[in-house]
C-alpha cells in the first residue's frame, strides 16, 4: 500500500495524471486520495495547475492568406475601331491600318501595366504574410519551450508547494508557489490573484534575515509564471506596489506571505 510520503517523493501524483501508471498502481493512488483529505487537496490544485497550464499554451492558428497569387487573366475590353477605307485612296488605307495597330498596342500595353501592378502588390502581401507566419511561428516556439520548462519546475520530485494565503487586504486571494531548492526554481500560479488597476502591480520578496529580496513584478498576462530564486529565504511575500514594480517593498500593503521549511 502507498502511503503519502512515498507518493509525494516519487512524483507520483504527476504521473498519475499524465497516465503513466498501470492500472495496480492507479487504484493505489485512488484508495490514497479517497482516505488523506491532505493528500487529496494537494491533487486538486495539482490537476488544476496541469489545466491551467494547457489552457495557455493553446494556440490559436494565424489567419490564412485569402486572396490567391494571380487574378485570372483579363481579356481586354476595347475593340480596335475599324477604319472605313476608300479603295481609290491608298494613302488612306495604310493610314487607318497604323492608326489600329496603334491603338491595339496602345490598349494591350495598358492592360499588361495593370497586371504588372496587380501581380506586384500581391506578391507583397503575400511576402508580408510570410513573415507575420514566420514570427507567429517563432513567438509559439518560444512559449513552448516556457511553458516546457514551468511544467518541468513544477512536476519535478524535489518541488515542494507552498501556499499564498490573502490576508484582511485581500481576503479572497489565494496564490500557489512551486519552490525547488535543488534546482533553485520558483514558478507560481496567479490564477486566484484579484485583479489590479493599470496602475498598481503585485510584486514578490523574499525574506533573508529580515531583509526583503525583489523576486520580480508578478505579470497581469498569465496565470502561471517563473519568479527570481533567492538563496536563503525564509518567506516568500507580496505585496501591491506602483505599476513597473519597487526598489523596496511597501510594508503595508503586504496582501499575502508563507514561512518556508
């Protein structure tokens, strides 16, 4: 039978919910959770945690290019004008005949200039398409590997979580950290931080012998996030500063903190 500490210790918890245990060791898991109330609400917010983080690293694909490279050819509108010829004047027969030469080439190489035109600006937009692609396609790459490495921090055996609770400034907030001292990695889950003016930012510290240790500004754009690991620290705390962060904190308003082991 699996107790607690074993299952805690060997990230069993991860891999249960990632599916990678047989079907003995699942209904192990199961009989743990339905009995160890403790257990069973570190799950919880484990599997939510897991949620939240497939829910930001869905992707929405960009916009296809619509519009096709060539527009079908365009048969000219314009008909040559027939010359009336007067058979005893032949001066004015070759005459009329240069005058629709004149005009068919006059029309033809109008057309041709319009679709020159046409081709040109299309092959504009679809260069400018190919490059939003391309940085679309660098951006999610980038996000991907982020959001490899949070998951990383979070499922690894040595990560211990620690929970943020509100105080009477901000009762109903509640913040969940990730603190891996083997790795020096700290990745926190902001998804039940009350939202903030445009103004004002939550920012971290870290207390080390009484002296509090920036550990960044807390992003308004995502819900689970890596802060700065500060060697030594005794607490992690948060509290509201001016928007773009402070050079100390302001003790008063302090919205949450926890002792670490």
């Amino acid at each position: 039978m699996m107790d607690k500490k074993m299952i805690l210790d060997n990230g069993l918890l991860e891999q249960y919910l990632l599916g990678e245990l047989n079907a003995t060791e699942c209904e192990q898991i199961e009989q743990a959770l339905a009995s160890d109330a403790e257990l069973k609400s570190h799950f919880d917010q484990l599997e939510e945690d897991f949620e939240s983080l497939g829910l930001e690293n869905a992707i929405t694909p960009p916009a296809s290019v619509k519009s096709q490279l060539l527009d079908q050819i365009k048969s000219a509108s314009n008909s040559p004008k027939v010359v009336a010829l007067q058979q005893n004047k032949r001066s004015k027969f070759y005459l009329g005949v240069a005058a629709s030469i004149a005009a068919l080439l006059l029309v033809g190489s109008f057309w041709m200039y319009n679709q020159l035109n046409s081709v040109q600006e299309q092959l504009q937009t679809v260069e400018t398409n190919n490059s939003e692609l391309n940085s679309t396609i660098e951006n999610l790459n980038k996000e991907l590997e982020s959001n490899k490495t949070l998951y990383a921090a979070i499922v690894h055996p040595d990560t211990e979580q620690y929970i943020l609770k509100g105080n009477t400034q901000m009762p109903d907030g509640k913040v969940v950290s990730y603190v891996n001292h083997n790795t020096k990695s700290v990745v926190i889950n902001t998804e039940r931080l009350p939202k903030l003016d445009d103004e004002h930012d939550y920012q971290m510290w870290a207390d080390v012998e009484g002296e509090m240790i920036n550990m960044g500004v807390i992003s308004k754009d995502t819900n689970l996030m890596a802060m700065s690991y500060i060697d030594h620290a005794e607490s992690l705390n948060i509290t509201i500063e001016p928007a773009g962060g402070n050079d100390h904190p302001t003790v008063e308003r302090l919205v949450t903190n926890v002792y670490l082991d």
